[in-house]
C-alpha cells in the first residue's frame, strides 16, 4: 500500500466529514427523544391531577358562590375537572347522606371510604396498585402490595381486635395506641406554636349557644351522632377534600395546614378540622379507617373532666400541647365536666405515620386519591 501525504490529509478529512455526521445524527437522535419526553411528561400531567394543598391552594370557590348547607366531600380533580358537591344544611334539598362517626359516607359503590371490605373493595384497590406501577413504579410497593393482597384477611375478620382498620391496613408498620411528640416532631412544635393563631380562629367562627342543635347549626358547622351529648365538628379538609368556603373564613389555620410536612392533603384519609365535644357527651367507640395516619389533637380548650381512650389507654389532652395517637385502634372520647366548664375544643389533623415511606406515600395518595 502506497502511503503518502496527500492520501492522509484525504483520509483526515473523510474522518471529519464522518465525525461531523454522527455528531449531527446524534444530536437530532437526542433532540427527538428530548420532545417525545415532554409531551409524555404534559400527558401523565394532564390525566393525573389531583388537588395539592402544598401547591398554593386559594380557598376560594371555583365557578361562584354555593348557596347554604354544609360543604361534604367531593371537590376532586380527575382529568382537569372540578366537581364541588353540597350536602344540603337546614332548610335545603341536597344528597342524603348517612352521618356515622363524624364522617359523611356517600354509599357509592365506587367510593372507598365508604365501601364495605370484600372483594369487591381488594379488587379495585389492586387494580389502582397496578395502574400507578404501570405509570410509575414498582420499586418499594412490597408492603402496599402484600397490604392490598391481604385485606380480606384483615379486614374480615370478625374475631374481636384492638386494631382494626375498617379501609385499608398496611402491614409491618410499628403500632401502638399513642405516639411521642418525637415521631412528627416538626409538625408538633409548628402546631403548638400556631395555638394562638388557632384558638382565634376558632373563636371567631364559633357561635354556637350550650342550647343549639343540629336543626340550627351556622354555616360550615356539622352534627355528628353520639349516644349522648352533641359532638360538632368544622372541617377545612375533609377526606382529602378542601372545604372551600370554611378554609377562607380560616386563613391562617389553612397556612399552618400547608406548611406542616406531613399533613395527609391527597388522598381520602387526610383531614383537618376543629372538634367541640359539649359537656356530658361521650363519643361512640369506633375504629378509624387505616393505619397509615396518626391522627393528631391541639388542646385548644380543655376543661377537667375530658379524657380521651385509644385501644383501652386513657389520655388527657392540655391546652397548647399535641397528642398524637393511631386511631385504627379502637377509641373513644367523652367529656365529664358540667355545663360551666364549657365544651372541650381541639384542632384535629391527619399526619402519615412516620414509618410509611415516601414511594408509599406517593402511591397511596393515587390510589386513594377523592373521587377516584
């Protein structure tokens, strides 16, 4: 082979001309794959919306004023559309619901809040799973999948228990009836901080004389059963969904609501309201509907006599300070004190259980979003 300098510098520059080729190929290769990725990123965004309370939520009604009665849930966000449904109040029409435990249950079938367990409930829940790992991931989701695989037999079981998750029951998380201050430690002190700002909220939204009823409740309150005494409740969150009209009468509860770090905002078992229990009321024994949240009380005003009792151990709650407590476990509440004490008051929130990981979270929230 003849080797000389005209045919290295015709070899050089074939080199070049290649290189120049492949660098233009490749870069029209990753300027293809980088369009295909936003426009899959812009359609997941579009089909899986759900209302964030960390997104800077406004806490004013979409599309006008709704007329009187008592916001329930369902302001949900499925598709980029928004379905606000009114529970009538005194003196208006609107969807008969039955009231059980302070929660308003909408018996559809295709609630899960409201189903009762059975298959039916494992099916759909295991089929939510499927999707968000199909859409997402796998990776972490052994214990949510061995918890959906599992229901029946934690929920059907009819022997007695001290736990019992009427919902949903994610197994090997550490349980006990009541937690330390020191499992959702920021949250805590944010809340205990924020008393002040609470209780004058609370005060200026509650009108409510010893002799009321449920028959004439202000607007935003709610009535809930009790064997004895009366039980009202003021929810901003409620199953996941934002009381609109409530929250703006409350803006600085609902601005310690979005700065906690662990305040369940997206799926049916967040919620976050103020509590009164009237002197003489005693709330039924129930179970809570999972195990994935520790349901937190601020003492906002807390007379002798109040005692709270999770899975048989009883707690006092004072005014300024938090206890947290798993209420999947059975529980009641009951206030003892005489009409002069007044009622007992506390600010209620929904935190995850500290040992519920973040792809947990995330996949729970989907699967569990309102409305879905």
């Amino acid at each position: 082979m003849e080797w000389s300098l005209e045919r290295m510098r015709e070899w050089v520059a074939g080199g070049m001309q290649s290189v120049r080729e492949c660098e233009s190929s490749a870069l029209g290769t990753a300027l293809c794959l980088a369009i295909l990725f936003i426009w899959y990123c812009y359609r997941v965004g579009c089909e899986h919306s759900a209302p964030l309370l960390h997104g800077g939520f406004s806490p004013e009604p979409r599309g006008g004023a709704v007329p009187g009665g008592v916001l329930a849930s369902d302001l949900s966000a499925r598709g980029g559309s928004l379905k606000l449904r009114q529970v009538g109040g005194v003196g208006g029409s609107g969807v008969g619901e039955e009231e059980l435990n302070g929660f308003a249950y909408c018996q559809s079938p295709e609630c899960f809040r409201c189903a009762k367990p059975g298959e039916g409930l494992n099916q759909r829940l295991y089929h939510s799973l499927q999707e968000y790992a199909k859409r997402y991931t796998w990776a972490g989701m052994g214990r949510v999948h061995k918890g959906v695989r599992e229901q029946g037999r934690y929920l059907l079981c009819s022997r007695p228990s001290i736990q019992k998750p009427e919902v949903f029951f994610l197994p090997d998380l550490p349980s006990a009836p009541f937690f330390s201050r020191e499992a959702q430690k920021h949250d805590v002190e944010l809340l205990e901080r924020s008393f002040p700002a609470l209780l004058a909220e609370f005060e200026s939204v509650y009108r409510l004389p010893s002799s009321r009823t449920s028959s004439s409740l202000p607007l935003g309150w709610k009535a809930n059963s009790t064997p004895r005494g009366q039980w009202w409740t003021f929810y901003l969150v409620n199953q996941g969904t934002p009381m609109v009209l409530n929250a703006r009468r409350c803006p600085r509860t609902w601005r310690v609501l979005g700065q906690l770090r662990t305040f369940i905002a997206n799926n049916v078992f967040g919620n976050a309201c103020f509590s009164v229990l009237s002197p003489g009321a005693t709330i039924t024994e129930h179970y809570g509907p999972t195990n994935v949240r520790l349901r937190c009380h601020l003492g906002l005003k807390v007379p002798s006599g109040c005692e709270l009792v999770v899975g048989g151990e009883p707690q006092c709650w004072s005014e300024g300070s938090c206890l947290l407590f798993d209420d999947s476990f059975l529980h009641t509440a009951f206030h003892d004190g005489s009409p002069e004490d007044g009622p007992r008051v506390v600010f209620m929130v929904d935190l995850w259980h500290p040992n519920v990981a973040a792809a947990e979270r995330q996949a729970l929230d989907y699967i569990f979003t309102p409305g879905r």
